[in-house]
C-alpha cells in the first residue's frame, strides 16, 4: 500500500492574519498554514498526491515517478513521502546534471534520479512521452508535473473542509473567497470544485500567461463536469517563473518581521504581495474576509541563498 494512514497528516491552523495593510484597508484575512503540516512533506504537494497515491494503490504500483526542477518542491514532498512511507520514486529532472539543496535531498531520501536536459523536458506534455519510462519502471505510477491533473484538484478540495471547520475559531461564519499561489493552477482547481461556485477563487499566478496555467484549470474543471464556477487569475509572476526583485525580497523581508511567518520568493512571496496591490488598486471591499494559503515550499528558499 502506497497510501499511508489517514490519520497522519496533523490538521493545517488557520489563523489571522495581522498586516498593516489590511487593516487600514479594513480587510480581514485569515491564513492557511500548509507549511506547518510536516517538516519535510510541506505545503500543499501533499494534498495534490493523495489521489495519485490512491490511483497506484488501485493499480498494483510499488512506487510514483514523476517530474521538477532542480528545486522542485513537489518532487521533495514526494521523495519525502517515499522514505517515510516506504514506496519507490524516481524524478524526471529538468536541465542538467546540478547539485542544489534540494537534489541532496531527493538523493538523500532515495529518489532515483534521470536528468532530461531541456529539451527532453519540454517534451513531457508531447503523445507517448512517457512509454519508454513505463517500460523502464513497469512497477511505478506515473504523477504529472507538480502533481496535476484532475487527481491533483482532488486531493485539494478537502483544503475547504478544513477551513470550515475552523471559522468559528476566528469569529466568523462565512468568508468571500480564496486567495493564493499557482504554479500549475491544480490546487485552485480544487478549491474551484470544492465551491462549486458558492465562493470565488483568486490564483496569484507564480508563472507568465504563456504557460498555460488557465487552460490546464479549465480543463480540470471541465473533466469533472463543473458547470458552475468563480475564480480568476492575475499575472504576478513579476517577469517569469523564479524571477524577483529588490521591491519583491523587501517586501518579503518586512512581511516576515511584521508576522512571524516565514515566506519564500516564487509563490507565497509573490501571492501575498499581489493581493496586498490589488487592495490598494481597490479590488476588494472594506469589510471583505480572505482565506490567504501559504502554500509551503520554504525548502525552496535555500536556492536564493
């Protein structure tokens, strides 16, 4: 069995969120702690592998492989899960051969690893792209990029339980919407289906428009026969995948001092700042509550250092 015990994963706290910013806007946000959850199966990869890990179950696989980056918070959750669960992975990487915290980790945790180059990786969405690794590793699961896939969204609809069930805790009874991080758009995707239109969803996009991050959540939500939904997407990318600034690492910095919460540059950093810009450019209403999710990742941090 590949799917560990239900009962491991320790509840995410939600919990205000106290910034400067909101307040003289008179906005309310909440935060969802997905870094909290474990030390080294952070954030919300965990949650975007539970139905691909309940999928290799019901196959008969001894383990997932899957692809990322030389940073790849998602290929770390995974490589993390494999050694405490005691399944086999193996990680398509993209580039070439590279030692990054992150790769040490993943060896560390026992991950196979096969370096694609850059081309070899952009192929990864092209037909047949995965027949000759099934033939290399019959026994193994394939997991796309980051996790994805209707499967992916699955996993994270169970994001919107958890958040109901502690509202009371903050004195309110209902919020206005989502806030968040996307990178594939799978966890917003989620978060869509979950509402099935009763509350909005807003995607702080870590990447350009041109990678397609729209169309991937549009088909997710299409697969699963939604007809009903709310979300939109805001270029926040600030010039491209993994790019920042001194207004971008300034803010990080200050925002950290301010709250105690640790952030990092390509997505939660990113996130946070956008929706602070869009409540000064007046998006949102005095009065507005926001569930913000702080989408783990920090291991990534040590690649800027």
């Amino acid at each position: 069995m590949l799917s560990p015990p239900a009962n491991w994963l320790p509840k995410p706290l939600l919990e205000p969120l106290h910034l400067g910013w909101l307040t003289n806007a008179g906005i309310e946000a909440a935060i969802l702690r997905l870094d909290q959850i474990d030390p080294m199966i952070s954030g919300n990869k965990w949650f975007k592998l539970i139905e691909h890990l309940k999928s290799a179950d019901r196959f008969g696989a001894k383990g997932i492989i899957s692809l990322g980056g030389a940073h790849s918070n998602h290929l770390h959750a995974l490589a993390a899960a494999g050694k405490r669960f005691g399944f086999t992975t193996v990680g398509l990487l993209r580039g070439h051969p590279q030692e990054t915290p992150t790769v040490k980790d993943l060896q560390a945790f026992g991950m196979q690893l096969h370096w694609l180059g850059y081309g070899g990786y952009r192929a990864r969405h092209a037909p047949g792209f995965w027949q000759p690794w099934q033939a290399q590793y019959p026994d193994l699961h394939p997991v796309p990029e980051g996790g994805g896939g209707l499967q992916g969204a699955k996993g994270c609809m169970q994001l919107r339980t958890m958040v109901s069930e502690q509202l009371n805790g903050l004195g309110w009874n209902d919020y206005d919407g989502w806030w968040l991080a996307c990178g594939t758009g799978t966890t917003l995707a989620g978060l869509v289906l979950a509402e099935a239109g009763e509350h909005p969803v807003y995607g702080a996009l870590a990447v350009p428009d041109d990678h397609g991050v729209a169309q991937q959540v549009e088909s997710i939500v299409r697969e699963a026969g939604l007809q009903d939904r709310a979300y939109e997407l805001f270029d926040t990318s600030r010039g491209g995948f993994a790019k920042v600034d001194p207004l971008l690492l300034e803010f990080i910095d200050q925002t950290e001092q301010a709250s105690g919460i640790s952030l990092e540059p390509l997505y939660t950093g990113k996130a946070l700042l956008a929706l602070k810009q869009q409540i000064e450019a007046g998006k949102f209403a005095r009065g507005t509550r926001l569930i913000f999710i702080h989408t783990g990742g920090l291991q990534g941090r040590r690649g800027f250092r």
